[in-house]
C-alpha cells in the first residue's frame, strides 16, 4: 500500500504518524498520508520565508515554472485523475477533466502578464506609480470535493505574483495533492512549494503560524469564520470561498424537456458535492409536474458506481459523515411532511452511496431548504409569483450562485441581476469562465478567486513618490 510523503523544503518528508484514507466507494484502504507534525508545519512555514526573497525577484523563473507544471500535471494526468478519484469517489472521466482545467490554469498563469504599473503622476516635479509587491508566504487550505483545481486556482496565481506557498488538503483526500508535490518537487525552488496534510489542527497551526501573511481557504462556513476570527491578532490578509445554497428558478415560459438533463447535473454533479450546486429549485406551478417527472426519470437511470468503473455516472458521497449528513437531512425532511418522489435510500452494499433524490412538499423552515445539503438530494418547490420566488432565491445567508430558466433570455437576465449571487447564470448553472472572479456575497465568502480581483489579493500595493524637484 503507499505512502505518501509531506513536501517542505524541496523534500519528500516521511512523518511520524500515517492517516489511512479510504476509497468511499469500497471502504478500502486506498492509501496512506504522511501527517504532519506541528514542527512540519512550522518547517514548512520557515522554508517558504526563507525561498521568499529569490523567487520574488525572478518573474521570469516563475513564468517557466509555471508552464513546466502544466506538462507535467498532463503527462501524469491518468494517474492524478485515478487517485483522486479512488479517494473522492468521482468517475475519472469527471476527474480527468479537473486534471485537465488545474493544467490549463498552470497555463493560464504562466503566460498571464502582470498588469503594468498605474502611473498617476510623472512630470517634471513628481513621479506617483503604484507597483505590486508579493506578500510573502502564503498559506492554502482547501476541502475534499474537488482537491485538485481548488488547489491549483489558488497555487498558480500565489506563485505567479511572488509568493511562496505551503499548502494543506482536507484530512479526507489528501493523497491527490501530496502526490501533486511529489510530481512538482523539482519544479519549483526548494521551499516555493510546500505541502503539509494533516486535519483541521494542523491546519490552525498552519493559519495561525506568524510567518504567514495571507490564507486562502476554501472549506465550509464554520472553519472560514474561525479562520477570520483567528486573522484578526496578526491582520493576516485572507480570502474565503464558503458555502451556498444556489437557488434555480425555472420560469413559466421554459422549455422542460430541453433543460431538465442541464437541470439535473447543475445538482447532482459530484454528487451534489459543489460549492455552487443547485441546491434549491424553485419552479412554476403550471410546470411542477412535468418537471419532476422529468428529473425523477434522470435520476432514475443513473448508474452509481465506483469512480472507477467506466460506466459510472455518480459516485459515493466522500466519506461517512457527509453521508449521515444527508441521511438526516432526507429523514428531518421526510418528518416535516415531505414527498420523496424518487430515492431517499442508501443501497446496500459498502460504500457511502445515496440514490439521487428528488423531494417535494416542503419549504423554507425545513433544514434541506435553509442549509447547505451538499449531497444528491435536491428539493422542488412551486412558486405562482416570480416575485415570490426571488423573494425566497434571496432569504438566504448564502450569495454564491444563483440561476434563471426561461426562453426569455432578457427576462432571464433581468431577473438574474436581482439575485444576491456573486454567480448569476441564466439557463444555465455550474460552468466558469477562467477569467471570471469568482466571489460569494454574504456567508458564501469574502473577496474573490480567480480573474484580476482574485489576483490581486496575492499582492499588496506600494505607492511609489518621488519628488524631481
Ligand atoms: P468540511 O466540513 O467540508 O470538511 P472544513 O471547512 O472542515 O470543511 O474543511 C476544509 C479544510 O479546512 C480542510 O482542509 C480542513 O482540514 C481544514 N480545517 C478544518 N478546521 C480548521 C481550522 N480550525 N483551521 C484551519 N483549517 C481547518
């Protein structure tokens, strides 16, 4: 069975301590994960100031690094995709494409230029310019639905603007990313890249470490609060990407048996294990039938199966506690009255599979509609009024996406724009442009990741003023 070493300081790291992780699609041990000491942790933090300096001084270096990850992560991408997959649970066609998407970002950024210099003054008495300048070390912390991209929408725009960067996975999928420092150990300097794994321990000792001057964290709401909470004694600068509870709202006008398929994986893609997943689907009741009808057919030719199987459409949930979360979501639900038109049951067999499930009959009040399921069960709801429906898409401590279903794009559109959502699509849900930042309001997150905005927070800014006379 293998080990998977820590990565500080340009070297593969054994630890004390090794954590079996498990496939959730067998409950067999798939690998094991070196843990990381709080002295590793701290070693790592060292070795990323101490890298600091020289790589924030070589653009260039960066750019080539940059570019020699990509091919390295597409020459390696069967075996990047089969473990994440064997440790996450999802098909590897899904995980080969995220494979994919984290080398095109690596691309992205080693061909991405800075933006030049603002310069708001330059005459015969003052130069005023303002410049970039890295912050230093940076700590990345990501969850366990998608470990891969999420790291690397973070790793490659750090690394681009100076940084260096020690990162942790989720203690529930860590073998895909200390394999990715495995692969990109010589790729960087010692020390520009490091990887910790390790729970949620470690990762406070990492966050809270006074060497580290920015966190970027994607994870759930409860750990993004405590991270804010514990950045406030050193003002370290952060950047969270939280939780959502999406709302779809499909409109009178629109086309069922022409969106129910998009419809049906805007939920259950993962799963339903997605920051930006529907969540909730708000519908009109002159389509309420038809439009459960249709996704109840969708789920009920799903085949669910081990990642690895070709044919597997859904996986596991990723680990049990997820699962039993779901299990007492569907059970509250079911106590509150609700119609569970398909699914609502584990299979038999190991694993941490749930049959997609569609659920009707409740509302706002119910746990399933108010909280973030993240899990394939999705909950229908009629509205009459689609002032009602926004009224009840923006009754939410979430804002992260949001979406319209309608023939009348323009309609859709200005519907769309009334929705708290830092993501507003219209027919359609889940799909991001690379260049778009992507940013939740209220619970959902604080400052954006990806794009220019998301750039910019891997920099501070420095004034430069010189009087000439
Ligand atoms: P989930 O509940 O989906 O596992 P978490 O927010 O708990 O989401 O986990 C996301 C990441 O945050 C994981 O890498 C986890 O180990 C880490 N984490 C959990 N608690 C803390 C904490 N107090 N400080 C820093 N990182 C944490």
């Amino acid at each position: 069975m293998t080990h998977y070493a820590l990565l500080i300081d340009g070297q593969l790291q054994t630890a004390e301590h090794l954590d079996e992780v498990l496939d959730p699609a067998t409950e067999q041990v798939v690998g094991y994960a070196a843990r990381a000491s709080e002295a590793q942790v701290d070693a790592a933090v060292e070795a990323a100031q101490r890298a600091f300096a020289a790589w924030a001084a070589d653009p260039q270096a960066r750019r080539h690094a940059l570019a020699l990850a990509a091919a390295i992560l597409r020459e390696n991408s069967q075996q990047i995709a089969e473990l994440i997959s064997l440790e996450q649970g999802r098909p590897v066609r899904f995980t080969l494409g995220e494979v994919a998407g984290a080398a095109a970002t690596f691309d992205h950024y080693a061909s991405f230029e800075t933006p030049p210099a603002e310069v708001l003054r330059d005459d015969e008495q003052r130069l005023v310019r303002i410049e970039r300048r890295p912050l230093g070390v940076v700590a990345a912390i990501t969850p366990w639905n998608v470990p891969i991209i999420l790291l690397v929408l973070k790793l490659a725009p750090a690394l681009h603007a100076g940084n260096t960067l020690v990162a942790k996975p989720s203690e529930h999928t860590p073998l895909s990313t200390l394999l990715l420092g495995h692969l990109l150990k010589d790729v960087f300097p010692a020390g520009v890249l490091n990887i910790v794994a390790g729970d949620g321990a470690i990762g406070e000792r990492l966050s809270r470490h006074p060497q580290v001057r920015h966190i970027t964290f994607t994870g759930s709401v409860a750990t993004g609060k405590n991270l804010y909470a514990g950045a406030a004694d050193d003002l370290k600068r952060l950047t969270l990407e939280l939780g959502g509870n999406d709302a779809a709202l499909v409109l009178a006008d629109a086309d069922i048996p022409a969106i129910a398929e998009s419809l049906f994986w805007g939920a259950f893609w993962n799963s339903g294990q997605v920051c930006f997943a529907i969540k909730r689907l708000y519908v009109h009741q002159s389509l309420f039938e038809p439009l459960v009808a249709a996704l109840v057919a969708r789920a009920e030719k799903t085949r669910l199966g081990s990642g690895l199987d070709p044919d597997t459409e859904l996986g596991p949930l990723t680990n049990r506690q997820q699962l039993e979360r779901v299990k007492a979501l569907v059970a509250d639900a079911r106590a509150h009255g609700a119609v569970v038109h398909t699914g609502g049951t584990q299979p038999d067999g190991p694993g941490y599979f749930f049959a997609p499930t569609i659920v009707s009959g409740i509302a706002a009040g119910v746990a399933l509609v108010d909280e973030e399921q993240f899990g394939p069960v999705l909950p229908v709801i009629a509205f009459d009024d689609v002032e009602d429906a926004i009224r009840q898409a923006n009754a939410s401590p979430f804002g992260l996406g949001a979406s319209v279903w309608t023939r009348d794009v323009a309609r859709g559109e200005a519907i769309a724009r009334r929705l708290d959502a830092g993501l507003a699509w219209v027919n359609q849900h889940l799909d991001v442009h690379p260049g778009a930042p992507k940013g939740g309001y209220k619970w959902s997150g604080l400052g954006y990741e990806g794009g220019l905005r998301g750039y910019d927070a891997f920099s501070d800014l420095q004034v430069i003023n010189i009087a000439r006379r």
